[in-house]
C-alpha cells in the first residue's frame, strides 16, 4: 500500500522559527506556535545569500518578514535536490516544497533548515499569492486559537462547529497544550506586516473605497458581511479575488474593518 504523503502548510519564517520540537518514538516532531505537527511546508522568498560547494549548496530565502534556510546535499534520497538549488542565484524568486531538518545546537536551541524537494523560480505575482494565502491560513490558526481559549475544555468537534476545518481545529487545541503563555497578538502583529508589503498602493487607493462602501451599506443586520457576498459583489465591479482579498487585510490592518465572527466583515464606525 502506497503511504499517504504527508501535508504541505504555507508558513512565514517566523512561524517556524519560533518552532518547538517533540521526540516521539525516536522521531522528532516539528510544532509550530499555532499548533501546526508539521513536516512538509511550501516557502517562498527572494534568495538573500548562496553558498555552494561539490557536496552542498545552502541559501538563505527571505518572506517579508525574516529568513527560511534551504539545505541541499549532493547525495542521499534526492540526487537533484543540489542541482535544484544550484540553479537559483542571490536576488531570484523563489518557491521550495521541502521537509523540516531541526537541528539542535550545543545551549539545546534547535534551529531549522528545509530540506528541498521541488525548488522553482517564480515572480511577483507567484510571491504576492502565496503571502496572502499564508497570511491567511496563519490568520485563520490565530482565531480558532482564541475561540478555543474561550472554551474551559476546547474540543475539536466544537472549533469544527464554528467554522474551522479538523487541521485548524486541531492546531488550535495544539497550540494552546504545548504554547502556554505565547503572545499571540505578536505574531499577528508579524505577519500583518507581510500584507503591506504585497500592496500595490496604486491599485488599491481605486478599488478599496468601493470594496469598504460595500461592507458599510450591506450590513443590514449588524452582524457583517459575509466573506462570499463580498467576492462576488467584487467581480460584479471587476475586482478580482485575490486583490479582494488583499483589499480586505489592508482594511483590517488599518482599522477600518474588522473580521467581527468568522469571515464576516464589518466596518468601524467613527467616533
């Protein structure tokens, strides 16, 4: 029986670096601070730096908020893994589907390297997708961690209930098990960052006043607008999703909506 291949998750730097490692059964498991059990990510940068000999090639593959480190050997399960990254130079785009190496350090802190196994060249606009995709996943981890803080003994079934899929669900009561403490809102914080750098600010001055009379004059019930109505009313004016999307991280990072349950956007009325 073929094995089932393990899921690949669309993290920032951050989210692995601040990573925590697990041996179970003489394996070592990578958990993420929203929870994530993750052994295949898809990262995606601009090569910052190159190092390169017969028996290894390492480069440094930079998100908009900090650095992924890529690691390719000549040998072992993957000969073309080196050859791969060999064909990227400093200042490329990037994206890489790789596996999680922690490897721990002399004072016990682990550090983490991807092992690669698809490297490709991209653009911008291949750039720009996938940070508001992680974005996004990375969003959606955070509110189902608070729902689950809400609850006195979180149950997946009952994240499910809300919304949140079984991987999110999950990651939540994860997070909070093996994360007591960890300042959420930092992170949040991090990765908003990541939507500006993405903007295209001479796009989004024409399209985000009509995306945010929308959510203002089609909130009938004061409970929001949901994310779906939105997308349509979008493409109805031309927009396209992913700069709705775009539009709508914008707005919420500049406080003039807010994601009131989930996807369900509301606008803030001025005092």
């Amino acid at each position: 029986m073929m094995n089932k291949r393990e899921q690949d998750y669309w993290i920032f730097s951050v989210e692995l670096r601040e990573s925590k490692v697990s041996e179970e059964n003489g394996k070592s498991i990578v958990i993420t601070p929203l929870g994530l059990s993750a052994k295949r990510i898809l990262i995606a940068g601009t090569v910052s730096s190159k190092q390169s000999d017969d028996r290894m090639a390492r480069i440094s593959l930079a998100d908009p908020i900090g650095s992924f480190y890529v690691t390719a050997f000549s040998g072992g399960f993957n000969p073309e893994e080196k050859a791969m990254v060999d064909s990227l130079e400093v200042d490329d785009k990037a994206m890489v589907m790789g596996k999680i190496n922690p490897y721990r350090t002399s004072e016990g802190v682990y550090l983490f390297s991807i092992r690669p196994e698809l490297v490709s060249k991209t653009g911008e606009d291949a750039l720009r997708l996938w940070t508001l995709k992680a974005y996004y996943f990375a969003k959606r981890r955070i509110y189902a961690i608070r729902e689950a803080q809400k609850l006195q003994d979180p149950k997946a079934d009952e994240l499910i209930s809300l919304g949140y899929s079984r991987v999110e669900a999950e990651a939540a009561i994860s997070s909070i098990k093996n994360f007591p403490g960890y300042d959420y809102q930092r992170i949040l914080e991090a990765i908003e960052t990541a939507i500006y750098s993405v903007s295209t600010p001479t796009q989004l001055p024409e399209v985000r006043s009509k995306i945010l009379n929308y959510i203002k004059e089609n909130d009938t019930d004061g409970k929001g607008c949901k994310y779906e109505d939105i997308v349509i009313a979008a493409k109805n004016m031309g927009i396209d999703q992913s700069t709705t999307d775009e539009i709508l991280n914008t707005l919420g990072s500049s406080g003039e909506i807010f994601e009131i349950s989930l996807k369900r956007y509301k606008a803030v009325e001025p005092e």
